[in-house]
C-alpha cells in the first residue's frame, strides 16, 4: 500500500519535522484511516537510505494519518513524494 507525504503537523507559527501528515491510497474516511493505526510506514531517499516511521492516529475526516518518524525527521524534499505503508 502506498501514501503521499501531504505536510508537516504544524501550527501557525510552529512545525515538527517527525511528524507527517500522510494520504493513504483507499483510505477516504477517518474508519479507514483509524484502521491503519499502528503500521509502519518508509520513506526511501534518492539515495536508497530509508526512513522509518509509525501511523499514530487518524487526521481529520477526509481519510489522511498522522505519522511520527522513530529515527529522524523527514527532509523537506520529502513532501509531495510517495511512502510505503506496511
């Protein structure tokens, strides 16, 4: 299964670069997204490293989650590209 990075969980004046935002193919309403709580998901780089993160809780009503990345924050080339959801 496959998402795309949407943003960083962010505030008006504040972001959090090991938290994501993520769309998740398939996943278009919050009972969806609630299911995938707990699956890990990678980020790969360009240059092959990847990064590791987990689905900690849905994120509003449209089917998208809240990841948080164990190892290190995301970097901002990361954002509109794909993750694998295991």
């Amino acid at each position: 299964m496959e998402g795309l990075i949407h943003n960083y969980r962010r505030s008006r004046t504040r972001q959090n670069n090991k938290h994501m935002i993520i769309g998740v193919e398939g996943s278009d309403n919050r009972e969806k997204a609630t299911k995938l709580v707990g699956k890990k998901i990678v980020y790969t780089t360009e240059s092959g490293k990847k990064i590791v993160g987990e689905i900690r809780a849905a994120h509003g009503n449209n089917g998208c989650v809240r990841a948080i990345m164990l190892d290190r924050g995301l970097p901002g080339q990361s954002v509109g590209k794909k993750v694998e959801v295991m």
